[in-house]
C-alpha cells in the first residue's frame, strides 16, 4: 500500500542502496557497451535500469518501498512517452549521443513491460524475508 510521506527527515545516505546502484550502473555500462543482441540490450537493459533509478533514489531518501517504487516506474513510463512524442528530434538533439541514450528515441511497449517486471522484482526484493530472528519477547 502506498504511504504517505514522513514530515522527519527524508534525506539520508544509505551506503547498501548506493553500492547498489554503483554495481547496476557498471552493469548498465557493460550492457551498452558489449551487448548487440535483441534480448540483454533492450529488454534486460530497460528491466535493471528501473531497478537502478530506485537504488539510486533510495540512496539519498528515505522513502517508502511503494512510493519511491512506484514514482520510478512512472518517471520511466514518462521518459517513454517522450520518446513517442519523438522529443529529440523535436529539439534536434538526434546528433546528440547523450540525449539519444538519456532519453532515447524509438517508444516500445516491450519497454514499458520491462519497467513493470523490474518494479516488480524491486517491490518483491524489499518484501523479502531478511533472514534475522525477530527478537523475543521479554520474559520468554
């Protein structure tokens, strides 16, 4: 269930998430530069890269796991939508090989599909048993 945000302190360092997101971004990185098939690159690619915005929002705020999942997944959809509008050859960025990878230039489908998988995945990790006993109760 999606929660309301906190009015205590939303900005704090969380070092787990952000050697995540440092690992993701490698992997990212790796993908683009030596994957030129038709499964890693674009559907592999887009599914990690919704787990690596979440890292990376949840590396600096303190969110709830729905609200920070949830806006990822829609700022992705979003950036996908611009990609239908054709935002960057409306701004005439197409030379540019940063705008063509940040934002991107061909709407999918298969895309938005990723975002969801790699939301999903997100939100069934957080939900993951972590392994440690609750502690027991006083006087048992």
């Amino acid at each position: 269930m999606i929660q309301p945000f906190n009015s205590g302190t939303m900005i704090r360092f969380n070092k787990n998430y952000f050697l995540l997101t440092v690992l993701l971004f490698l992997t990212e990185l790796l993908i683009a530069l030596y994957a030129h098939d038709d499964f890693i690159r674009p559907f592999v690619g887009d599914l990690l890269v919704v787990i690596l915005i979440y890292c990376a929002v949840k590396s600096f705020f303190s969110l709830p796991v729905w609200n920070a999942a949830i806006a990822v997944f829609l700022f992705a959809c979003f950036v996908e939508m611009l990609q239908y509008i054709h935002l960057v050859q409306r701004l005439g960025l197409q030379k540019s090989t940063l705008a063509r990878i940040i934002i991107g230039t061909s709407f999918s489908w298969m895309d938005i599909v990723a975002y969801a998988i790699g939301t999903g995945l997100v939100l069934l990790a957080e939900h993951l048993p972590t392994g440690t006993k609750p502690a027991s109760p006083p006087g048992a």
